[in-house]
C-alpha cells in the first residue's frame, strides 16, 4: 500500500511540475502575436490621427517676403534706367482709344516712350518742367510703382496757370508699362496731395466765400475713384446749395441766399458721396431776424433730401485715417527749359 501511495505522489508531482515549466512557454509564444497586436493597433492609431504640416508657415512667409524684396529691387533698377535713358515704357492697354491723332487725353499717344521722348511729347504743351518720381505702392500690391510727376507752368492759353502731370508705371514680366495718368490744373498754384495709401486729394477756392476739396483712391487699375467731395461755404455764402442740393433753379431762394452773402456770415460745410449729401452749419448770426432767415434758408435745403449733421460727425466722415495720410516724398530728378525761348 506504501508503494503504491509512493507511485502516485511521484505521478502528481511530475504532471505539476511540467504543467509548471509549460506555462512559461505558453506565455512566450503568445508574446509576438501581442506584440504585433500592439504594433497593428499605434499603425492604425498613427493612420488615423490628423497629419501636421511639415511645412513652416513662417518659412513660407519669410520666403514671400524674400521674393518680394527682389522683385522691387529689380522694379527699382528698371525705373532708374528708364530715368537715364536705357529703357522705354510702353502706354498700357486702357489707352488705346480712338482719339483725334491718336493722343490720348494726357497728350501721350499709345506707343512706347523713351525718358527723353516722354518728355519731348509733353514739352509741347507744358514748359518748363520740373520732373519728379517717387518709387511706392501706390495700388497696395506689394511691388513698388514708379510715379512720374511733372509740374510746368502750362502753355496752353485756356488753361493758364499751373499744372500737374502724374504718370503711374509699374514694373511686370520684366517690362515696364504705364497703366495710368492724369493732369491737374490750378490757376493758383499745384493745390494737390498725394499719399503712399493711394489716397488723392484735390483743392480749389472761389475768392473768399468757397473751398473746394475732393478726394479719391487709385484703383488696381489706376485710376482715380472719387471717395468723397467736401465744400466749405464762408461769409454767408450758402445761395449755391439749393440750387445745387435740388438740381433746379428757384428764384425766392436764390434771393434768400443772395441776402444770406450780404448780411450774414453763416458758414456751411457740405459732404457729398454718391448721392448722399449731408451739412453742417455754424456760425449763426446772433440777431433774432437774421438768425430766422438763416435759419428758414437751412431748412429748405435740409428738405431737399439733405441730412444736417454736427461739426463732431462731419469731421469723422472728412478727416483721413492716419494710416492714409503719409504724403508721397517726391524726388527731384531734373528741370527742363523752355523749348520756345
């Protein structure tokens, strides 16, 4: 019985010990279907998570800015030779119309022009000249223009009086090509501001009694869209604003304004975009009678459709952000003399 006791102990513990020593195995061979388990499932993870670029947006900023400093550069090297005679510019495409002679408004045909023979051609109606440019981006594209301006006492009978030529040329494909231009004239003097905004601005006067002042923006174009237009009226002399806010003649009101210019010294400033028209008015005569007529006067013309507005709204709608303001700075390049002297 002993023995027999004996031999099973023997047979328990050899089955126990190899169920032991097999475990291990087990385990072991489980390992790389886990393993590659585990590897299967970060792939997928990895797949399925959102990419980042790895593009450097900055890089690509610095790089856009890189190319643009080259490209003025090479727009400014090709201004200047045009200035010192090794390069011609070509009319662009918004002046081929069909003018008397083929010469467009501004007295230049549409060909191409060398410096000396760009000056020859306006020479003919202007002199002397004083030539200016200015390298800017006047049209807010990132690639500096060249702006010529030619200031002359002009020749031209009707137009006594000084004038302003301003010619934009912009450097592209390597050639240079003036996409626009426009002259300005003033019998007092060059009454006129340009900024690096691409904001114009244009004054004039009637003796005392009225200030002019329009002011536009140079489109990617080139050519000047009007923004708004402000006029100032001194002394009384507010007879012209309901002729000019109704669009018809009226004779009683003509007469209350000519009143107005003899005994009052009403002062009125008129802001006018599009059809928007919109007045401010100070100054009012401190006599009753008067101050009644003044007054009777601004209502018919607030009744044509015109909103009267405070001197504090009328300065925000006139005023230019400081941002717009900064003025061309012009560079003298040459002064020409008469070629009929």
């Amino acid at each position: 019985m002993k023995k027999i006791l004996s031999l099973l102990a023997i047979i328990v513990f050899v089955v126990a010990t190899a169920a032991c020593s097999s475990a291990p195995e087990m385990q072991n061979a489980m390992t790389p279907n886990a393993e590659a388990n585990k590897e299967n499932t970060a792939t997928q993870n990895e797949a399925e998570a959102p990419q980042e670029d790895a593009s450097n947006p900055n890089e690509e900023v610095a790089g856009s800015d890189e190319k643009l400093k080259e490209l003025n550069k090479e727009a400014e090297q090709a201004y200047q030779e045009f200035l010192e005679g090794k390069r011609t510019f070509a009319r662009g495409e918004a002046f081929k119309v069909d003018y008397e002679d083929e010469v467009a408004i501004d007295h230049l045909k549409y060909r191409e022009y060398d410096y000396q023979q760009f000056i020859d051609a306006l020479e003919q109606y202007q002199s002397p000249l004083t030539v200016l440019y200015a390298f800017d981006d006047i049209d807010q594209d990132g690639i500096n223009e060249m702006i010529i301006n030619l200031e002359a006492q002009t020749n031209e009978a009707e137009n006594d009086g000084f004038s302003n030529w301003i010619g934009f040329i912009r450097y592209e494909d390597k050639n240079l090509s003036m996409f626009s231009s426009f002259i300005h004239h003033n019998s007092d003097g060059p009454e006129w501001n340009l900024y690096t905004s691409g904001i114009a601005e244009f004054f004039n006067s009637y003796e005392d009694s009225l200030f002019f002042r329009d002011v536009y923006e140079i489109d990617q174009d080139g050519f000047l869209q009007q923004l708004f237009s402000e006029t100032t009226s001194y002394n009384g002399y507010v007879s012209h604003l309901y002729q000019v806010v109704s669009g018809s003649y009226n004779e009683a009101m003509q007469g209350e304004g000519d009143y107005l210019a003899t005994h009052s010294n009403l002062t009125a400033r008129e802001y006018r975009k599009g059809s928007e028209v919109k007045i401010t008015v100070d100054n009012w005569s401190k006599d009753p009678q008067l101050r009644a007529r003044e007054k009777k006067y601004i209502d018919k013309v607030v009744e044509q459709n015109v909103e009267l507005i405070s001197n504090e709204q009328m300065d925000e709608l006139t005023t230019l952000d400081e941002d717009k303001h900064k003025p061309i700075a012009w560079k003298t390049w040459e002064k020409t003399s008469p070629k009929n002297i």
